[in-house]
C-alpha cells in the first residue's frame, strides 16, 4: 500500500520551518517544527513536560495547524525520569508522507518516523551551496538520508551522483523524492546525448564502502560527508574524534584535484576548532593539501544565544584539495 500523502494549500507544497530552537530561544528543551501546515515537537526535559498542556493550547491558539503530532523520543529524557514517547497531541495525526518545498524542489518528509523531526531542516543553508559547486562534477552524498543534498546537487548540474546511506527507509524515501523531481536511479546518462545524470542509490556501511572505493581507485568531484552525531557527551569526544578522522580521511584520498569536500559534525560536544583541527589531521595524513573555502553552521530558523554557546552543534567546512 503506497504511504499516505498530505499536500497543503490546495495541492501544492508548504514550507518547512522551525519555530522554537530551545535554550536559544529562551525554552530549554523545546523544539517545535513546521511542515506544510503540521506541528512537530519535542519535549526533553521535565519543565517543558509539566507545561506540555499549556505549550499545546499556546500552539493551537497562535498558530491553528492541522495537527500537532510530538516526537519525544531521545534518550536525554530518560535522564529526568520521562518515558520516550512518540503521538498525536492535538487535532489531526500527520500522513506518512508530507510534502514540502525547498530551493524549488519537492521533498516528502516522513514526520512520523524520520532523523529529527523528519527533515533536517538545520541544513537548508548548506544544502543551497552545494548547488552552487556540482556544476559537471561526479559526487558522492554520504549519509545521505532522504536526499536533501542529492536533489540540490542534481539540480545544480551534477554529472552522477551515488546516494550511499545505511538506512533502507531512508534510501526508499529518496528515491521517492527523486521521482517527484523528475529524476529516477534507472536513468542513465548516454554520453554525448545530453540526457539525465546517472544516480546510483547504495545501501551500506560508509566506513565499508569508502574503503572500498579507495581500494578500487575510485574517484569524485564532489563529496558530501553529512554523518549522525558521533559525540553524544564530552566522554565519547576522543571515540568521535577518531571516526571524524577516518571518514574525512578516506574523503580526500577519493577526492581528485581540484575536488570540493563538504564535511559536517552536528556533535555539539565537538568545537568547530577541534573539527578543523581534525580534518586537517585527515588531509595530512592523506597526504593532499586543502583550502577551507567557506566554514558552515546552521540555518538562520537555528539561531545560537549568546549566552548558550552549545547551541551552535553543526559546523561544516567547504574545503578545496589542490
């Protein structure tokens, strides 16, 4: 049976938005996400819990979605007592598939069991710029979730490019997104026609398949590292460390002359000086010099308070190897 899908605005797609970013915006432990006409929130901590009724009604009023579907499922609840939980709080539950739009491109999100709370929406900045750099490049999108970069890269002219996640749900729905642009996998470019790109989706283990394509002498233009939080906390920094190394290591040996690497940490416990400082021990011990073009954080719905420092998590570097 093909998942439920909701369009709003009379069969075109809503924008996708986040409204409250917790401690910096003034509400430790609340998130609260908009997706075409749908709330997605997260309560994780025991204050926005005991409030929880009174934020509901304050949404309703304010806002009067179609539903206000919650995703409390990180384990930081567990540290104050509170059971995981995951549900429909107000009006209606949200379809298995929601539509948005992005950068002019159309992307289902599946709100109900996806990364966050569907899309990561913290990314939408990044996701432009690669546009900007995929012009005839072959790239390689790692960890590439439902296809936010994919799509953006495809419609900034990419050559090819191999989608490799190890989520097969993750990889359904990018295929699925990927036909809704008018792109499909069993497209092939036919040399010199000027037909579609080639797109390969891969399940796998990243570590695996980089060393594969390392031992096979395989190369790309363009290479998007987007991995999960490897820190969780400052006791699993050294673990991470030694993860971020090896992924961005493995990068630049696949990258060409001339190629653009995209890295990214979302780990807060990570300081965007220790991840430099990390991929340049990559390029290093790849033996390849590099630029840092543009350094990169979070979109501008993710704002960082000052007096919260850690609420700047994501950092990224567009670096250039000679």
């Amino acid at each position: 049976m093909a998942p439920e899908v909701e369009r709003s605005g009379g069969g075109a797609p809503g924008s996708a938005i986040r409204l409250v970013n917790a401690e910096s915006d003034g509400l430790p432990g609340l998130i609260v996400d908009y997706y075409s006409g749908f709330l997605v929130i997260q309560s994780l901590t025991a204050g926005t819990e005991y409030w929880k009724p009174v934020i509901v009604q304050a949404l309703s009023t304010l806002i009067a979605p179609v539903g206000i579907y919650e995703r409390s499922e990180l384990a930081v609840r567990q540290k104050e007592g509170l059971l995981l939980v995951r549900g429909t709080l107000a009006g209606e539950t949200p379809p298995d598939r929601l539509e948005i739009e992005e950068s002019g491109l159309r992307f289902l999100v599946d709100v109900k069991g996806g990364h966050k709370t569907g899309w990561y929406l913290d990314q939408r900045e990044s996701r432009k710029l690669v546009k900007e750099y995929a012009q005839g490049r072959e790239v390689l999108d790692v960890f590439c979730y439902s296809g936010g970069f994919t799509l953006l890269a495809l419609e900034g002219g990419a050559m090819s490019v191999v989608c490799l996640d190890s989520a097969a749900g993750a990889l359904e729905l990018l295929g699925e997104n990927l036909e809704l642009n008018g792109y499909s996998p069993e497209k092939t470019r036919s040399v010199g026609t000027g037909g579609p790109p080639d797109v390969w989706i891969l399940e796998g283990n990243a570590f695996k398949v980089l060393r594969e394509y390392r031992d096979a002498a395989k190369q790309f233009d363009l290479i998007i590292l987007d991995p999960p939080k490897f820190a969780h906390s400052a006791n699993q920094v050294e673990r991470a460390a030694r993860g971020y190394k090896d992924i961005n290591l493995l990068a630049f040996k696949l990258l060409r002359p001339g190629g653009i690497l995209f890295t990214f940490s979302c780990s807060g416990a990570i300081p965007p000086d220790l991840f430099q400082k990390i991929v340049a021990g990559a390029a290093l011990d790849a033996g390849v010099e590099v630029q840092i073009l543009r350094r990169l954080s979070q979109a501008p719905d993710h704002p960082v308070a000052l007096n919260f420092p850690e609420g700047e998590y994501l950092k990224g570097l567009v670096c250039l190897r000679s």
